[in-house]
C-alpha cells in the first residue's frame, strides 16, 4: 500500500508525462492539481470519523476505475466548476494524476494486505473483486499498524528510495526534454 509520499511523486509524473504529450506548458496550478489529485482516492479514510472503517469501505468507490470515471466525466459536464474553465491538458494531467492511484495501489499492495481484504477495488461498482499482486513491485508498511513516527519513516523508505527517484527522473525528462 502506497504512502501519501509514494502517491504525489507518482502523480506528479504521470501529470508530467501527460502534460508534456499535449503540450500544456508547466504552471501552479497543473502541478497543485495533480498533487491533490493523486490523494483524493484516500479521502475515504476519513469515513473512520463516522465509525466505518476497515477494508469494507476503503478501496472501494474511491479506487474504482469505473467510478473514477463517471465521477471526472461529471465535473467536465457540470457548468461553472473548476474543468469548464480549465486548459484540457490541465485537466487531463490531473485525471492521469487520480488514475495513478489506484494503479499504485495494486501494485504495491501483496497478498498479506489482499488477505485481510485490502486488496483494490478496481471495478467497482461493476465488481467487488479485490485485486493485488502475489509479488508487488515494492513492499510497502501497513501504515494501519505503524505505532510511531519511526515505524512511518521505515514505512516510507521503500519508497523515497525506489519510487521517489524514478518519479523524478520521469518527471524531469517530461518537463525538461
């Protein structure tokens, strides 16, 4: 399962790649909205404020292709929200930016995370099957089980140390090439 860390540098080079294929040139406001973009599937965590917690609601709606979808579709359609006075390839960097999580999330999420049913929802509502990888590309913590600022900072090292360099060099070459 990906940090919050794992999740921005990917987004950020996704939104890059994206950007650089439709010719957007960089601003604030591509690199801001990619950023939020790319944490907005965990914003289900914060139904654990309303007592629902666990697998059975995160990972679900928030990470489902399908829903991803309706839900980007919807805001290009509706007047007046923040798409309809966007550059297309803003908004474009961003959607590569939210579609970069839960890909991410398969594929760092392994079969102890699958086997307590946090595995990804992935065609949701079509389909409550969960995918994960039996050998995930990068071991990650369970963030859930983390009892200290250490055990975060452990957590997250895979990451700053594998994905956070290959993030940046993607990006690098999107924005500087």
């Amino acid at each position: 399962m990906a940090s919050p860390v794992g999740h921005a540098s990917v987004g950020l080079a996704a939104a890059a790649v994206v950007a650089r294929m439709t010719g957007t040139p960089p601003s604030f406001s591509l690199w801001f909205g990619a950023f939020i973009a790319s944490g907005v599937p965990d914003l289900d965590v914060f139904l654990g404020v309303f007592g629902l917690r666990g697998p059975r609601y995160h990972r679900n709606a928030s990470h489902g292709l399908p829903a991803l979808g309706a839900g980007v579709v919807l805001l290009w359609l509706l007047p007046g929200l923040p798409p309809s006075n966007l550059d297309p390839g803003v908004y474009w960097a961003w959607i590569a930016a939210l579609f970069s999580h839960p890909i991410l999330d398969v594929l760092t999420t392994g079969p102890r995370a699958g086997a307590r049913g946090y595995g990804i929802a992935l065609a949701w509502p079509l389909s409550r099957k969960r995918w994960f990888l039996l050998k995930p590309i990068l071991e990650t913590a369970d963030f859930g089980a983390c009892r200290s600022v250490g055990d975060v900072l452990l957590g997250v090292l895979p990451e700053m140390t594998r994905l956070v360099p290959v993030s940046a060099l993607l990006f690098g070459l999107a924005v500087l090439a």
